[in-house]
C-alpha cells in the first residue's frame, strides 16, 4: 500500500526542491550566487549574494558573461529532470497503475540521471584558472531532489516486474 504513494511522493518532493537553492557559487569562502533548480531548468536569473547582491545586475541586459551565455539559456539536464517529474506526478493521477509503473521508472529513473549529469555539465567550460577562483557548493535540497527522484523511480520498479 506504501509503494504505491512512493513514486507521486517522490515526484512532489523532487519538485518542492526546484524551488530550493540547489547550488552555491562561491568566490574564495563567499557566496556570491545561488541558483534554484528552477533558475536552471528555466533559464530565470538566480539570486546574488554578498557583495553582488548590492550591485544591480541583470543577466538579460548582459552583454558577455562567463561562457557567454546569458540568463535565458537553459540547462538542458536541469529541464529534463525538472518536466520529467512534472511529467511523473501528473501521470500518476491520469493513467491506471499498469500503464503508469513503466512511465513512472523512466521518469524517476531519467530525472535523477540528468540531476547527476547536472553536476558534471555546470562549470564545465570554465578554464582552470577560473576554477581556481570559483566553486560550486550543492546544497541539500539538490540531493534530496536526486534521492526522491530515484526512489520515485525504483518504486515503479517493482511493479514493472510484475
């Protein structure tokens, strides 16, 4: 009977964690910016902290930026795994259990493989003096997102077996 609200669970959790602080960056031991899962996925501006946070900055009205993207570029691994959960949750209540266990594996499954992918693809076209000079810090709401997306997705499992 619990297996059965693991995987609509999962997604909600997952989901909530969007809205959450998913990684800091951080110059030396400040933070200077914090991005939320949906700041990612959307391509939204995150929020600036410390020293910036006076400053009024605008990624949209930004001519260069560091890799030259600006705010309105997605993170391709951050909208999958955001609208693969979305997609999860929404299912869950429109199909019947033995059409929704395969979908709901795949989901589950595929959002928390873009959310590790998501680790590996940000940053990765700093050169390494830059690197030296800034980190990226994830914070838990991230790896709650991943577990309970995993979780969601391996409690379909199960069923898919049957």
């Amino acid at each position: 009977m619990l297996d059965r609200f693991l995987s609509p669970v999962g997604f909600g959790i997952t989901l909530i964690c969007f809205l959450l602080t998913f990684c800091e960056i951080k110059c030396g031991n400040k933070s200077v910016v914090a991005i939320s899962g949906v700041n990612m996925a959307l391509g939204t501006d995150p929020e600036f902290k410390g020293l910036l946070a006076d400053e009024d900055l605008s990624l949209d009205d930004a001519e260069e930026m560091i890799d030259g993207e600006t705010s309105g570029d997605r993170n391709i691994y951050a909208s999958i795994a955001f609208f693969a959960s979305i997609a999860g949750l929404v299912l869950f209540f429109i199909l019947g259990r033995n059409i929704y266990s395969p979908i709901g594996l795949v989901a589950g499954l595929g959002a928390a493989a873009c959310l590790v992918l998501l680790q590996f693809d940000l940053g990765k076209d700093l050169d390494e003096e830059d690197l030296k000079l800034v980190s990226f810090e994830w914070q838990p709401a991230y790896w709650v997102a991943l577990t309970a997306s995993f979780l969601a997705g391996i409690s379909n499992l199960r069923r898919v077996r049957r």
